[in-house]
C-alpha cells in the first residue's frame, strides 16, 4: 500500500470513528491535535469527561487487531 492509499485509509477511519462518537452522544473539539510529545487523532468530549482517541485502521487482521497496535509508549504519550 503506497503513502496516499494509506493516508486516506486512516482519514477514513477518522471519519467513521468521529461518526460513530457523536451518535454516542460526544462533540467533537479536535482532530489531529499536535502536541509536543506526538498527535491524538481525536479528541472529543461529553457533559463530564474529556476524551482522546487514537484511532488505528486496517483492511483486515492479519497484522493484528487494531487495539494492538496502541502500543505501551503510545499510551504514556497520550497519558501526557
């Protein structure tokens, strides 16, 4: 898969996870916010709670589930 495919393949997950949240009931405050430690795909929040979502996608399984690829460092840097 070349750069372009898998850029807009991740786009595309962007858009189908921001949907799915704000059928859930949470607004959207921002999308690919840039940090000094790294970039949080989205982040969205609800009457009480503040939430950041790293959001992985792939066409299948094969390489793994995509919760698994949240790596450990991936989430002390969200944590920051």
């Amino acid at each position: 898969m070349c750069p372009d495919e898998r850029q807009n393949l991740g786009a595309r997950g962007e858009e189908v996870a921001a949907g799915f949240l704000a059928r859930k009931g949470l607004k959207l405050v921002a999308r690919n916010l840039r940090t000094p430690v790294g970039e949080i795909d989205l982040v969205l929040r609800d009457r009480r709670h503040l939430v950041f979502v790293e959001v992985k996608t792939r066409r299948g399984t094969s390489f793994g589930l995509p919760q698994e690829a949240v790596t450990t460092r991936k989430q002390r840097q969200i944590l920051r």
